[in-house]
C-alpha cells in the first residue's frame, strides 16, 4: 500500500481521494474536468484525509475566498 501523500506523515494511505494535499480538485493535462480522465488520485491515511474534508468544508461555507481559479473545493 502507498504511503501517505499528506506532506510529513509516513502513514499507510489506505484512502483513496481526489482532494490535493492543500485541499483543492486537481486537474492534470488541458483543464478538462472529468473524473475519469483529469484528476490525479491520493493516497492518504484516515487521520490525515479526515483532517483535509474538515478545512474543505470548513472553506465551502465561508463566503469570501471564492474567487481563486480553483475548481470546487468537493468531491463526488
């Protein structure tokens, strides 16, 4: 199993998600945002990924910060 892609934790990633170390959807190659085909899968333990849908969450219900060129902060 593939450690942890959550800078610093060497932990197992037994969790498979599409969320970016810094909490953002990551596109790769033209912008297209099709599951299947454009975003880069992580590895993360449960702490850590637990730890990353709390600030992604937390960042959806504020109000401001909306205008980066981010795509949503959630995922399917």
């Amino acid at each position: 199993m593939p450690n942890c892609d959550h800078p610093g934790c060497t932990e197992e990633g037994e969790v498979i998600s599409r969320l970016s170390p810094e909490g953002f959807l990551v596109a790769t190659g033209k912008k297209a945002y099709s599951f299947r085909e454009a975003y880069r899968r992580f590895h993360y333990c449960k702490r850590c990924h637990d730890e990353l849908m709390a600030n992604v969450w937390t960042r959806v219900r504020k109000p401001d910060d909306k205008g980066d060129d981010h795509p949503a902060p959630t995922m399917v």
